[in-house]
C-alpha cells in the first residue's frame, strides 16, 4: 500500500513532521498536492458532505482510512512503523509529548501571528514583537527545559530511550525550524539544552532522513510556513 | 478502580472535558486538586525527574497509568467507557475530531490573551479586540461550521451518529462556554447553527449530565478559566 499525504505544497508547516516519520520509515508514499491539480483534489477532498472529511490538511490516506490532525496521523504510523513504544502505556507517552510538541507549534505559529491566522504578519507586527519576547523568555525555556530533562533522564540518547520515535523526529523539526527563524536568539539559547543540540544531530545523521534532507522532498523553509525568518523579531 | 483527575481546582478549563466525560460515564473519580493538600500533590507529580512527568494539568492517574494532554485522556476514557466508536478507524476519526476542537480552544483562549499565556489580559486589552473581532468574523464560523455540517450529515443527533461521544460532551462545554462569554455575539451567531444548539440540549438532558451541573462538581464559569467574559470584547 502507497500512503498519499495531502499538505500545501508549498511549505513544511505541520505536513512536515509527518513527511518526517514517513521519511525514516522508508514508507512507500505520494505527496498528492504537490503534483498535477493535487491542491484541487485536496480540497475536493476536505469539501466531502459525508464521511469523515479533515478540518484541514494535513491528512493522510492509508487504503480505506483518512486520517487528519498531524498528532493523529503520527499515532497510526508510529505504531506500523516501530516508531512508537509498543504497550499501551507507551503508545500513549508517546502520542502525550507529541501532543505537548503540536502546542508548542501553535506557539510557535503565533509568534508572527498573535492577532489570528487570518491577517497578513505585515498588520501586526508590533504585537508580533511583544509576542515574541515573551515566546522567548517564558516559552522556550518551559518547553525546550522540559524535553531536555526527560533526554537527560532516559540515558541522552532520544526522549523515550535508545531508539527513536516519531517525537525524536518532531523534536529535530523543532531545532532546525528555530534555528532558521531565530538564528540569533537561538544560538544564545543552545548553549543551555546540550542535549537537543545532540539529539538534532543524531536525527540529521540517520541514513534516510540525511537522504531526505538532501533531496527535493524537502522544501525549504520560507516565510508561509509556521517558522519564519523575520529580522525585527530576531535580536 | 477510581480515577484520579489532577487539575486546576478553581477553574473549569481544559480539565472540564475530562470531568464531562468522567460524570457521563459514571465513573468513579476523586478531583485530587480540589482536596486538602492536592495542588501541592499535582505538582509535586509534575516534578518527577524520571519516568513520565505530565508537561501540564490536566492528568488522569488510572491505577500505574499517569495519562497527560486533555484529548489523550479521552482517547482512554473514551475506549473504556462507550465514548467513542469502537473500530480502529472511528476510534481515530472521534480523536481526529476532538485535536480539531483542542485547535479551538486555544483560539478561544487567545481571544483574551493574544500576546501569550503569561502576561495579564489587562496589558493586551487592545489586541485582545483585534483577535476577537477575528476569531468571531472568521474563526468560529468556521469551526462551529464545520461541526454544524458532520451533525446534519450524520442525521442530526450527535457527531458521530445516533449515540454521544466525548466529541459531543466538548461541544456542549464549547456552546455553553461561548454563552458565557460573548453572551451577544453567540445570540446572534446561534441562529445559523441549529443543529449544534440542538446538541447542545441534549447533551445538558443526559441524567448524568444533568445531575453534574447541578451539582458542586460543577465550577462555575470565571475569569480566570478560558472562556472569560470581558464586557469589551462582547458586543
């Protein structure tokens, strides 16, 4: 079976981290919108009166299933791809820090947007400013601390252990999407979370996500995504 | 067994759909915060330097489980106690839909606070405007939309079809939430979501339910949970 992933095509965004797992997993998958009138046959898809039509993309179609919401679509691959934990309890430490991550990725998102996602960064940049202080002061440090004591206390290696799960890859996503939007801030802030600096550079080594990276799978980051580079807001 | 719900004692917030879910189950449940000492025992379980520390309130200790993150509770609670459907793919379409209403809440909370989670609304009031005037001129149509059509087009009872799930015990918190605090804006906006109010009568008849609200489980609505009624942002 050939997974097809619908996401815009014209960014990482939140389709990433599932582009990600589906990467280091080696799975056969079509990244629909971003061939031949894929944007159209995702929206046509997402307009569905019946069934179970997604809220947004991204979406994954896996046979019969469609599968919406970036968390739960790493739930299901994690667990047919040996990118979980595999008891129940697992599953669900597992599927709860990726759940900590998607909040953290609003946050992210709403650095550049804090007066809603319908209005262009250009009207709100100066609450754009005051939102990213804050992100930066209190957020990062909440967030980033808490995944660096939980590597820290599981042996350095990834988050949950020795072997990596979909989170490991999320978090990888993380450092690279904050290093591009906040060069300066976060190379000031690097120096006190050793350990993700380190799980970064294990997830970038894997064979197949080094090869993903270096292909044209992978879009580059730019300024329609959730991380984006603006100069006023970097320091 | 009894549950036990680890939450913010004084307000509703995220850790209502948990209550909700809990009191429409029957199930038995101890609100630890709520008791002699329990903010201090929820922190100090948030403090854990191994094993698998919630990142933040609300958890559910179900015997040697420690459970974190609101919609994976409920993906628990909902396989055990009928909350949800029962195949694979409707288990993760209830738990699609419920991520979609977690997206929500965030937006709603950023109505009051559009600069970030850790300063006073009092020092956003006038952002706080904006973001509203944009999550009510774009965002709630469209989630509140969205909901509206899967409910018509499952023949007009619950979400899912004939019987409730968590899904449509968060959806009543949403109606009766938005009542509370934009009490004008959701007169008006009401009249072209029958089918959610609808719901939203049914899920308040459930005996359970009922009995809940009626009861001093329930916290009354504040100023300090998500839904806030700020005259000014009311119109």
């Amino acid at each position: 079976m050939k997974y097809e992933l619908y996401y815009w095509p014209e960014i990482q965004g939140r389709g990433e981290y599932v582009r990600l797992a589906l990467e280091e997993a080696g799975a056969a998958y079509v990244d629909v919108a971003r061939g031949p009138r894929g944007v159209a046959t995702m929206m046509k898809m997402m307009d569905v009166q019946k069934g179970t039509p997604p809220f947004a993309p991204p979406f994954l179609k896996a046979g019969k299933l469609v599968i919406g919401q970036t968390a739960n679509i790493l739930l299901y691959l994690g667990a047919r791809h040996g990118l979980a934990l595999k008891t129940e309890a697992g599953r669900l430490w597992v599927h709860q820090l990726q759940l900590t991550i998607t909040d953290f990725v609003v946050e992210i998102h709403d650095t550049h947007h804090p007066l809603g996602p319908s209005l262009y960064y250009e009207d709100q940049k100066a609450p754009a400013k005051k939102r990213t202080d804050e992100f930066w002061g209190e957020r990062v440090p909440k967030y980033l601390g808490y995944f660096e004591q939980l590597l820290a206390a599981n042996g350095g290696a990834y988050v949950t252990g020795r072997r990596p799960t979909y989170v490991d890859l999320s978090l990888f996503q993380i450092v690279e999407g904050l290093r591009y939007a906040f060069p300066k801030r976060m190379k000031t802030f690097e120096k006190g979370v050793p350990g993700l600096v380190g799980l970064h550079e294990r997830v970038a080594a894997r064979p197949n996500i080094k090869a993903y990276l270096a292909s044209e799978r992978r879009i580059p980051f730019n300024e329609q995504g959730i991380f984006r580079r603006y100069r006023e807001l970097d320091r």
